[in-house]
C-alpha cells in the first residue's frame, strides 16, 4: 500500500514500484487516513509519502491551473489544503511505527532505498525500481517538475506566507510534519 496527503509523490510511487513488479495489487490514492490504519493494524506492507505541507498545498493548488494568487486563490482554498493535510497525518501518526516514511526528497533521490527498507520489514521481495522505472513514470504521468509550475508555487508560497493566518496554520502544519518525520531519525 502506497499512501499520503495529495501532492506528496503519490503517482510517481505507485507508478514507478508497479511498472518494476511483475504482478502486484496496489491500494493508493484515497488520501485517506483509513487506509494506513487498517494495513498497519493488519500488518500489510505499507509506505506512507509525506511532504512539507506548505509546498505539497502549493503543488496541488498549482496543478489545477485555476488558481492565481490574489485571483481565484483565496485564503480559504490555502486553509482548507493545509487542514486536509493535518487531518491525515493526525490520523495516521500513531501508527507510523508499522509503516515505511518516505519523506518526498527520499522519494526522489533514493526510491529504491524506500522499496529495500519495506522489502526488510515486511520480510517481502520487491523489485526496487530502477531509474529507468523512475524516469519512466515520471515521463508518463506527466509529474515532471515544470518551469511554469516551479514558478507558481514559489508565488503561491510566497502569498501563503504573507498572510498571518495561513502562516500561522503553515507553523501548525510543518510541526506535524517534523512528529511524522520522527520515525525516520529514530
């Protein structure tokens, strides 16, 4: 299982360890805290993304293409990313004990590094994938990073930052997500 907060990796893990499988079933992308629940109570291998929540925001509101700073970005559609976001990590952080964190830089830089810790603890076989698997997904999914969309987020954090309540809620958020990082150091 293969889960986290919207705009933390999700489609390029998924993609990247199913197309290095032979045949494997995947639960993702309910970006839903349930789902980590039962598979730790259940001792099901899981990976749980996280992402600093103010550019995991960023990143989803960029995406849509709608937003602008001062636009059609308002504060509510920030507040309601960030609240979202703690929401699941709220929920799953006392289960991270029986879970793989991979923090998003991890997932880019050392994917199969992630795939050999879950392989460990779990006493499975997944074939890490290669960064061919990696650029591959990358390629297809269309998650690439772009100049276009770099360039949003940094506006789109910029904003957020600028704004007391949202700041205030991002120091919240980024507290989490230190509580979630925990295990990684531990």
């Amino acid at each position: 299982m293969i889960e986290g907060a919207p705009s933390s990796g999700n489609s390029f893990a998924v993609m990247a360890f199913e197309m290095a499988q032979d045949r494997v079933k995947v639960a993702h992308h309910t970006h839903l805290p349930l789902q980590v629940i039962m598979a730790a109570q259940w001792g099901i291998p899981c990976i749980v993304l996280v992402r600093d929540p103010l550019d995991a925001t960023a990143s989803l509101v960029s995406r849509s293409g709608r937003y602008l700073p001062g636009g059609y970005l308002t504060k509510e559609v920030l507040r309601d990313c960030l609240w979202c976001w703690m929401f699941f990590y709220r929920k799953v952080l006392r289960y991270l004990d029986r879970c793989v964190v991979c923090e998003f830089e991890r997932l880019k830089m050392d994917y199969g590094g992630v795939i050999s810790e879950v392989n460990g603890r779990f006493k499975k076989r997944f074939v890490m994938p290669s960064r061919h698997f990696q650029d591959e997904a990358l390629r297809r999914k269309r998650v690439a990073p772009c100049e276009a969309r770099t360039g949003l987020k940094r506006q789109i954090i910029e904003w957020a930052l600028q704004d007391n309540e949202i700041s205030r809620l991002v120091g919240y958020a980024r507290s989490l997500f230190f509580r979630v990082q925990e295990p990684l150091s531990g």
